[in-house]
C-alpha cells in the first residue's frame, strides 16, 4: 500500500519561514485532495489546509495570510509554505489524503510527521 512522507520541518526563529514537502509513494489510484494538519502538545490534531487535485486551497483561520498551500501532481507532492510563523504554530505537521472510491473515502493515508518549532 501507499505511504506519505513529509519533510522540511526544524527550528526557527518567530517571523521566520519553512516549507514543508509531502510526497506521495506506492499509491495506485490518483490522489484527490490532500491536507495538512497539526498537532500541538498536548493538543488535538487540527486541520490547517487543503487543496483539490486543481488547486483550490482552503486554510484555517490561524494561518491565512501566512501559509500556502501547493502541490505538483506529476510529482505526487504537496507543499506548505510557511512565512511569518509565531510560536503558537510549534507542532508535529501530518499530512494526509483519502483513497477515494464511489465518491466516497475508504482509506485514510497519513504521514509519519515532521516537527516544527518557532521559538521568539
């Protein structure tokens, strides 16, 4: 079966910036929309964005203005661009897609994570 691999996540100073790459391996269907989502410590897993296979994007309040969302699908990968981070944003960064079927999911991929840390 398929698997997801972020990568791009480290320590940085608030006001900083970093992208986050996700890529997409072993899957055999074509990949609809993907998300990122975040866990803080001690938190819930939130959802921060998503994008449709053509590329209309979605973000959570917290992040609009400061995040973008992107991917390439000839290279199975999704992106997230992070500028002006504040220290509210540290968290382990997930991502994720559905297998689709009938219209209707029937596998949920995660990644491993990729941990980010905004320090002031």
């Amino acid at each position: 079966q398929g698997q997801l691999v972020e990568s791009g996540g480290g320590l940085v100073q608030t006001g900083g910036s970093l992208r986050l790459s996700c890529v997409a391996s072993g899957m055999t269907f074509s990949l609809d929309i993907m998300r990122w989502y975040r866990q803080a410590p001690g938190m819930q897993r939130e959802w921060v964005a998503d994008i449709t296979r053509d590329g209309s994007a979605n973000y959570v309040d917290a992040v609009k203005g400061r995040f973008t969302i992107s991917r390439d699908n000839a290279k199975n990968s999704m992106y997230l661009q992070m500028n002006s981070l504040k220290p509210e944003d540290t968290a382990v960064y997930y991502c994720n897609t559905d297998q689709m079927q009938w219209g209707a999911p029937v596998y949920t991929f995660w990644g491993q994570g990729t941990q980010v840390t905004v320090f002031s």
